[in-house]
C-alpha cells in the first residue's frame, strides 16, 4: 500500500512538473508574441525587429534554464536512487559475507602468532622490557615486522595486546620518569602503571588488558565485527573455544583482517 501510495506521489509530481514547464513556457511564448504584434501595430518594422531581438535575447536564456532545471532534477534523482541501490546491494552483500564466513576459517592460528608467554605465577607486569623490545623485531605471518605483541599466559589465556604505538608511547613517557626507565634491567609493569587515559582506564595496563574482544571459534566474521565494536577502542579479537576470556586462545583476527575481508 505504501508503495502504491509512493508511486502514486511520484507520477502526480512528474505530471505536475510537465505542466508547469509547459504551460509557463506557452505563457512566456505567448507574452512574447503579444509584444511583437503590440509593437508592429504602434510602430514600424523596425521596432518589431527590436522588440522580437529583445524578447528573443530575454527568453530564449529562461527557457533554457527551466529545461535545464527540470532535466537536471529528474535525472539526479535517478542517479541518486540508482546510487543508493547500489550501495545498499554492496552492504547487503557484505553483510551475508561475514554472516556465512567462521571466524576459525580466516583467522591467524595461536601457533602462527608471535606471542610473549608469562611464566607460571607470574603476571604481564614480569615481561622484561628488552625481550618486548626482541620481540618487535620478528616477522609476523604476514612477512612483515609484529606490529601488535599479544601476551599471553602460561595455560595460552591471552592477557593482554600490545600495540607498537602504545610500546613506543610506553617508552617516550618512561624516558621522562626519575630515574628514566632501563630497558635492560626493568619490567613491563613499571610503565603499565603510567598514566594513560582511555575509554577503559587511566592507566596503560587498563588499556593493553581491556582492549580485547573474544569469540568462539564457531561464530562468524560479522559475530568478530560486533564484539570488536562493542568494545571500545578495541582493535583485536582473541578467539577461543567458546568465546570466553579465560579460555585459551585459539587464533587471532585483527580489525585491518576483517576490514579487508569486508571488501574482498
């Protein structure tokens, strides 16, 4: 009913535009014509000719521009309409990809990942800092050097992500501490409890530990996506058997994989 309603609308607007380019155009016309005869019989040809060059010169502008207007109007909104079929298609499509991809099939194996292990009874906190440091120099699976460093502990339970940019933001503040951090001889937990303030905390650690989605291996890309959203400022997604936190990690799929995937 809508639809019909709709359709409806749009013809009586069609029409209604015809009519009105038409009939203000025979209006025009007609003035025009009403001019020149009004100057032929006061005047001679020659004000007949001046006065049609003048009418001319004034409508023909006009007349122009109201087709233009109207062409132009029909036609854009054609293009937009078809425009945003388009796009709708290409979300649609989108969306059914993720739905009917597992997250299992396209994630990075936790064998495959470059990760730093806790010891037993210990915390992040214990990480040393030349061994983060070691650790950003290995190639990931991708070819390249690690950009992010999850952590995790010694049951494989991911305990937090470490981001080169946070690494390097980690460093910069503790070169400013007294005494300035010792990358050989200190532990990651004196610059986890630096101030850094976030969405998840006030502190880096709040940040490393909290910035993390989870789920099972058996939900899908578009399951991976809504964690990830749902979580603020989170960049990963730690899968799992069930998708609990405490379970250990499975794989790994970050927000450039799903982004790609989205556009593959």
């Amino acid at each position: 009913m809508a639809g019909a309603t709709s359709d409806g609308e749009a013809a009586f607007r069609a029409k209604l535009g015809l009519y009105l380019v038409m009939g203000s155009s025979a209006g025009v016309l007609l003035l025009g014509i009403i001019v020149i005869v009004a100057s032929g019989i006061k005047g001679g040809s020659e004000d007949v000719k001046n006065t049609a060059q003048l009418i001319f010169t004034g409508l023909l502008p006009l007349l122009g521009t109201w087709v233009g207007t109207v062409l132009a109007f029909y036609y854009s909104k054609e293009s937009f309409e078809s425009a945003s079929r388009g796009t709708l298609d290409i979300v649609r499509s989108v969306s059914q990809r993720l739905r009917s991809t597992r997250v299992a099939d396209k994630m990075i194996r936790a064998e495959e990942v470059v990760k730093a292990s806790v010891l037993d009874g210990k915390r992040i906190d214990d990480l040393q800092l030349k061994d983060i440091r070691d650790f950003f120099e290995k190639v990931g699976a991708n070819g390249q050097k690690i950009s992010r460093l999850i952590n995790v502990d010694a049951k494989g339970v991911c305990v937090g992500i470490l981001h080169r940019s946070i690494w390097m933001e980690m460093l910069n503040l503790g070169a400013q501490q007294q005494p300035p951090v010792n990358m050989e001889a200190d532990n990651l937990g004196g610059l986890l409890s630096l101030n850094y303030e976030s969405r998840l905390g006030t502190s880096f650690k709040d940040f490393v530990t909290k910035a993390i989605a989870f789920v099972g291996e058996d939900q899908t890309l578009a399951d991976a996506k809504t964690a990830m959203e749902g979580k603020p400022q989170c960049q990963d997604v730690v899968v799992t058997a069930t998708g609990k936190s405490d379970e250990p990690m499975r794989g790994w799929i970050s927000n450039v994989d799903i982004m790609r995937l989205s556009l593959a």
